[in-house]
C-alpha cells in the first residue's frame, strides 16, 4: 500500500488522538487468563473488572489503568456454577456452595417455609441463591413424606389445580411431581393435570422418576426436567425417541445413584437394579440422542456435599462420554436456560462480575476444578 502525506498524517492524527485519550481507572485487570464464558474458550484475554461489573474482556489493556493487576497466566475463568437438584433446609448449605463457585442451587423438595425463610435471610455476597419449588406434589405415604416433616399431600378430593395453586401462593418458584412406584404414588391422569396446571401458572414441573416407563411417560404428558436416571431397565429405542421428541431436560443425578446402589448392594437388596455401568450406557445414549443434561446432586442425600459434589457429578458426566465443556455447560448455560436464571451468571461484558478462578484448564481436564483458587461474587474475591 502507499502511503500519501495525507494518509500518513491522518493516520498520525488517529494515533495521536488515541495515546492523549485519558486511560480510564479500574479496579482490577485479570491478565493473560483463559476464559470459558459458557459457550466459548478464548486464550490470553484480559477480564478488566470495575465497580462490580465486567467492564471488557479484551486483549488490549492499554487504555486501563487499574489498582490490581492480578496475574492469571495458566488460570482459566469459568462461569458460576449451578446445582440443578439440592433439598434445601439451612443457610449453611447456601454458604458452603457459594464458596465451591455453586451461585444458584434448585431445591427440589423441602418443608413448607424452609426456602422462603432462607431466601429472605440471604446474603448474596455469602450464600448461593434458591429456587425453590417447597413441598413436593406427592400422595398419602407417597415418596416425599418418609423424611420427618409433615408435608400437605394430593388427594382424590380436591382438584389437581389447587394443590399447585397452594404451592406458588406459598411462594414455589416450580412444581416437583413425584412419581415412585416403589410407594404410593400419584397416577398418571392426576400428574398430567398437574403438570398442566402448573403451565397454567407459568411455572416449571419437574418429575421425580426411577423408572424407564415413567421417565417416558412423564415426558409424553409434557413435564420440563426429568430428575434421576432410571434404574430398572434400558430404555427401549421406541421409548427414547419419544424423549428425543419432547425434549425434557434431564437430571441424571449419577453420583447419588452410584452411592444408594452401593448402600443397597450393603444391605444386600441391589440386585433387581441395573448395574452402574449400565446406567452410565443410559446418560451416555440421552446426551447422544441430543437430550439437554444438567448436572445435580441431591445433596445432602446420602451424605453428598453442598459445592464438592456437583463437581464429582461434573467428572462422571465426562466420564459416561460428554466433553469437558459439554459438562461444565450442564452446570452453567443448561441450567440457565432450563431454569430462566439471571444472564449475569455468565462472565460477559457488561454483566456483573460472577466467576471463578481455576488453576489449570477444566476445559481438557475436568479433574481442574478440585483447584479452585478464587471465586468472584459481584466483583468481590474470596480465595480459598
Ligand atoms: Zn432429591
């Protein structure tokens, strides 16, 4: 190209222009760190962070001047974890989870009271936020009722609709219909008028199965998340079709599943269940058929840790065949989606600053985020 003495003295205006622009302050430049925002990994970029917010994502820090700089070279920046399936019943629980990077968790079950109590008591700088669907939808000695706490139960005598009208009266962010043939359970017509009255709602529901024929049935009466893998059979091809139609979300919940099956071979009654690698074949044919997984724990079901967890549920579900970012989307963008959560819970431009820092790489090696090193809660740092 050839250069005029127009253009060169154009191009001296531009520059000068911009080396006499005033550099603006910030608090902190995280430098030279990868970043996973959810749906992208990008190399060697900049996080600059003021004011709460992630004010660019850029490689040119030129124009910043911050009061920290903090040296990320060989971090990776990884957005707010979310726990798809927790019960809920202290601020402890909240707080142990926001410390491991868990930002939101989904209660799916818990005493009438416990969440909205919890809710309001929060702080958000300490404790994970909640969505709640309160007491299960269940039956008289139905699952759900085992655990101690006197919950409200479906009966023949009221029409299905007021039972999920008391539910988000009370405050439920969602329904949980439970289905579980190894106790009373409700029947298929009165949960698909749940499931439809809490559409009415504009509320979510989400289905407790255990079984093939019932995660496939519930899905054909239009439920939006399946919880727990199935323990009884392989699926039929027929059967998850049907699933690849609807379209439910599942929540395999692998890591609770592997525990009650070592609980129940101890007690010498697991034999009528498939075996744990059969199961893994199961979630392994879901997430190839295209069904959106997300990642959930139970806890503290069987002694499973608010936080820890959900990154051992992570490294199953890399194990049982999904990438590394495919994992960690089932805990950060899938859940988003499935559950209409707060856009700011991914590291962009302009959202507030929600993240953490990882030493290492979860995106090849999952194994990264037991090395979590900062977690970043509206742009305030708490190490570990
Ligand atoms: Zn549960």
């Amino acid at each position: 190209m050839k250069i005029t003495l127009d253009s060169f003295l154009l191009l001296t205006f531009l520059w000068l222009t911009a080396a006499c622009q005033p550099k603006q302050k910030v608090d902190y430049i995280i430098h030279n760190v990868r970043l996973f925002d959810g749906v992208e990994v990008r190399e060697e970029v900049s996080v600059v962070v003021d004011d709460g917010k992630i004010v660019d994502i850029t490689s040119e820090i030129g124009r910043y001047i911050a009061e920290e700089v903090i040296e990320a070279g060989g971090y990776t920046i990884i957005p707010p974890l979310i726990d798809a399936h927790v019960h809920i019943s202290s601020l402890a629980q909240l707080h142990a989870s926001l410390r491991e990077g868990v930002f939101a968790v989904v209660d799916l079950h818990s005493p009438p009271g416990v969440a909205n109590k919890l809710k309001a008591s929060r702080d958000s700088f300490l404790h994970a936020s909640l969505l709640s669907s309160g007491p299960a939808l269940t039956v008289a000695g139905g699952h759900g009722t085992q655990f101690g706490a006197p919950i409200p139960t479906v009966t023949k005598e009221r029409e299905p609709r007021t039972f999920v009208a008391d539910r988000v009266k009370e405050g439920a962010d969602l329904l949980k219909i439970i289905r579980e043939p190894m106790l009373p359970t409700l029947d298929y017509e009165t949960i698909g008028a749940l499931i439809k009255a809490s559409h009415q709602f504009d509320k979510l529901a989400v289905g407790h199965i255990s079984t093939a024929g019932d995660a496939t049935k519930i899905s054909e009466l239009g439920i939006d998340v399946v919880s727990h893998i199935w323990l009884d059979r392989k699926m039929t091809d027929e059967e998850l079709s049907l699933l690849q139609e609807k379209k439910p979300f599942v929540i395999p919940t692998l890591l609770v599943t592997r525990e009650l099956l070592q609980f129940r071979e101890k007690q010498g009654g697991a034999n009528h269940y498939l075996p744990f690698q059969d199961i893994r074949q199961e979630v392994n044919r879901l997430h190839k058929a295209g069904i959106t997984l997300l990642a959930g724990t139970d806890a503290p079901n069987l002694g499973l840790k608010f936080g820890e967890s959900l990154i051992t549920e992570m490294k199953l579900l890399v194990s049982v065949g999904l990438s590394e970012t495919e994992a960690l989307k089932t805990a950060t963008v899938k859940p988003i989606q499935a559950f209409g959560l707060d856009q700011n819970l991914l590291p962009r431009r302009g959202h507030s600053a929600n993240f953490i820092l990882v030493e290492g790489n979860p995106t090849v090696d999952i194994t990264s985020l037991q090395k979590i090193k900062e977690v970043w809660v509206m742009g305030k740092r708490t190490k570990k």
